[in-house]
C-alpha cells in the first residue's frame, strides 16, 4: 500500500497509439511517474525519450521491464498477442498492471490472467474505458430504476470512417528489420517473412490482433454489461467479411453478431445484435447501445443517455374487419376501454436527455487504476470482468470463421456444449 505522498513508477510496455495515450493520461494524475519503456520500434523509444526525459529507461526487451526492482506498475499496451504472457510475468514479478483490452488474444488464456491476478495480490485493471463512463453509470442507475421496464432486446453499434479508424496506421519511414525487432514482435505467434505492414498495422491480422470483436465488441459489451450486470450470453453467432477495405487483411471490416443472455436474479433473458462496419454514411464515428424495453427504449452515445417512454400496450386492439358485422358490434360493445393513440407519446415529446458529455472515461479509468494501488479502493475491472466481456467477444470469431453458432458459460467463463435454454432467450 502507498500513502498519498508516494510517486508510483511506472513503465510502458508496447509504445504505440493506446499505450503512448494511456502514459500521457497516467502522467497527468500527480503522483505518477514513467521512468521506463519499452517498443519492437526504436523511433518510438526514441520519442519515449523526447517526451519523459533523456533518462528514461528504454528497450526493446519487456523482460528487461519486468526484471526491475524500482518498477511498481507497468502498462500493456502491445499487439494483443503479448497481453497475457507480459501481464502475467509483471504481476509474477510483483508489479501492478493496467493492460489494454482485449484481455486475450484467445478464450483459453483468460484463466491464467485471473490465475496470476489472485496470485500475486496485485492491482490488475483492464483498459476498456467505458467501464468507468459516466454515461453509463448514468444508464444503469436509470436502467436499476426501472425507466424501460422489461429489458427485450439491446442493439449496439460502433461504425467508423476514417482510414485510422479501420487500423491503416502510418508507416514510419525508417522501418526496417535494422530499426524493428520483427523477431521479437512477433513472439509466439505464426512466423512470416518481415513485413512493415504486418508490423505496424498489426490489427489487421489474426496473427496479432482479434480483429473487429477484439478492438470493438468489447467496447459494446463493456457498456452492456456495465448497465445490466449481466455475466454475458450463453449463444453466440456472427457473420460478416471484407467489404471495403481490402488492403490483404485478414478479418472483416463489417461484421454483425447475435447472442443470446440468459435469465437471470438482474434481469429476465434478452437478445444482443452488434454490428461494426468500417465504412459509415456519417462524416464521424457512430457509437452507441440501444437498451429496447416494454415501457421504453433507453439510447446510449459518447456523450449521454436518452430515454424514450413507449409503454407496451397489450390490450387486444381492433383486428376484427374480417369478422362478421354482428361479431365486430359485440366486441366493440364489450370493451371498456379507449382504444390507444400509438401517436401520442411522439406528439408529446417524452424524451429525457442525460448529458455526460465532458466526463473523460479513459482518464477517470487510469486514476480508479492508481486509487486501488495506493488506497486499496475497489477496482472497476478486474480480469473477471475483463474475460465476461471479451470471451463472448472473440467467440463471435470463432462463428464466424467457422460458420457455426458457438456456446459459452457465462458462470464458468468457458466454452460450453449446446446449452439449454427457455424460450424467452431465444431458440
């Protein structure tokens, strides 16, 4: 435990775009301090340098990070290929770790995240910021409140626009097997020839990255499960492909999934569509999960909640033209009711609008991070939470590639056989 006058140190492991964002986000909390990174890249370690100091450690070997005394906390930032054998070895090593999500790069190495978080005894939070986004702490006070009812269904969204959106990184232009440690980036993954392409816009390729589910539907899932509680969906099915940027990826830049959540004690059984597509009709980024319930439809953005009352009537309406003369007269006669105005609630304007939009989730994310190191404050997402989230997530891989519908448990956090479940959750 640190008192508050303590300076953490910390380290960057994996100095790209996410990791250089998360340092500068870390370094702006007082008390922190980066004295040490570490890239396969030089031209990034030397910036490292140009930003924290002449004196900052750099390498290109993140055993060297790990075998130093005067590190407390490193963050991950790499392909996710490395998140789970460098986390592991950090907390081995007794260092707390932020890594940035995806936890894993496949369902199977999320145990050992959780393994090692236990054992160590050590702060272990997974970088998907929205975990700690007002928007949706917002959402789930209102969804805990009842505002929609009964949760039916949740749509969610997340559609680019940009070439860095869809992962087109720069390519420096000094990149060579001289001034990049392809040998080292490349790890324990499939071996190919050095390529600039595979190298820096790693994304793009399973090799490395986990493609629109890794990057994308956990953002998606994060929120959800954020708001309902939820422990994640029994069924999983997706499909997609390469439909714009075909620049030799290997993972689609559309893809679209289903899943199935069963009932449980938060909530009754609902159905999930997620889609990404990389090419949107709008100038920007469209973000956002739609919570669809019997007494309204709550709407989630980057910057608030809307709520839109449109109470279910389930009142028997007037579908009998086809029923002889004398029928219609008696079932007009036997209703006591007055039939609804399905115009009414536009008429009126029942939306209520939460604005949450100067709130800094990634910022406030990292300072939960350093709370629970230095005062043991409960941790927001922990590697339960971070395997919840990003299991089912990369299991909409798995459908895909192999076009099958794809079962997991969501109390065990595992594959599972064809899982029975009610007809409420979807057959």
């Amino acid at each position: 435990m640190y008192s508050p006058n303590d300076t953490v140190q910390i380290a960057l492991i994996g100095a790209g775009g996410m990791g250089q964002g998360d340092a500068k986000l870390a370094t702006s909390i007082p008390g922190v301090k980066l004295i040490a990174a570490c890239d396969c890249y030089d031209g990034r370690l030397k910036h490292m340098k140009e930003v924290y100091g002449t004196d900052t450690f750099t390498t290109r070997d993140y055993r060297q990070i790990v075998d130093r005394k005067d590190i407390d906390a490193v963050i991950v930032g790499t392909p996710d290929h490395w998140h789970v054998p460098i986390s592991v070895a950090c907390l081995g090593s007794g260092k707390h770790v932020y890594c940035e999500k995806p936890m894993m790069h496949a369902v199977e190495e999320g145990a050992a995240m959780i393994e090692a978080q236990e054992k160590s005894g050590k702060v272990l939070q997974i970088g998907s910021q929205y975990r700690s986004s007002l928007t949706y702490t917002k959402a789930r006070e209102l969804y805990e409140q009842n505002a929609i009812g009964q949760l039916n269904s949740v749509e969610a969204w997340l559609d680019r626009n940009t070439a860095i959106g869809a992962w087109e990184y720069s390519i420096p232009t000094d990149a060579s097997e001289q001034t990049c440690d392809w040998k080292q980036f490349q790890g324990n993954a499939a071996k190919h020839p050095w390529d600039p392409k595979r190298f820096f816009r790693w994304r793009n390729y399973r090799d490395y990255g986990t493609g629109v589910a890794g990057d994308l539907f956990v953002h998606l899932l994060t929120g959800l499960h954020t708001v309902t509680n939820s422990k994640g969906p029994q069924r999983i099915y997706a499909t997609g492909g390469l439909r714009y940027w075909i620049d030799g990826r290997d993972v689609p830049d559309v893809m679209l999934a289903t899943l199935d959540y069963p009932e449980s004690d938060e909530h009754p059984a609902f159905n999930v569509m997620l889609r990404v597509n990389f090419k949107s009709s709008l100038p920007q980024e469209s973000f956002g999960v739609k919570f669809i319930g019997s007494e309204g439809i709550m709407t989630t953005g980057y910057d608030g909640v809307r709520i839109d009352k449109s109470p279910m009537d389930k009142t028997p309406q007037y579908s009998s033209g086809t029923f002889s003369e004398k029928i219609q007269q008696q079932l007009r006669e036997a209703r006591t009711d007055t039939p609804p105005d399905p115009m009414a609630d536009i008429r009126q304007d029942s939306a209520q609008v939460f604005d949450t939009g100067h709130f800094e989730a990634q910022l406030e994310h990292h300072k939960n991070f350093y709370r629970s190191i230095r005062e043991g404050a409960p941790l927001i997402e922990d590697a339960t939470f971070g395997l919840r989230a990003a299991g089912p997530a990369l299991l909409t891989n798995e459908s895909l590639f192999q076009k099958k519908i794809v079962f997991w448990n969501p109390e065990t956090m595992t594959r599972a056989e064809a899982m029975e479940t009610k007809p409420t959750g979807g057959q």
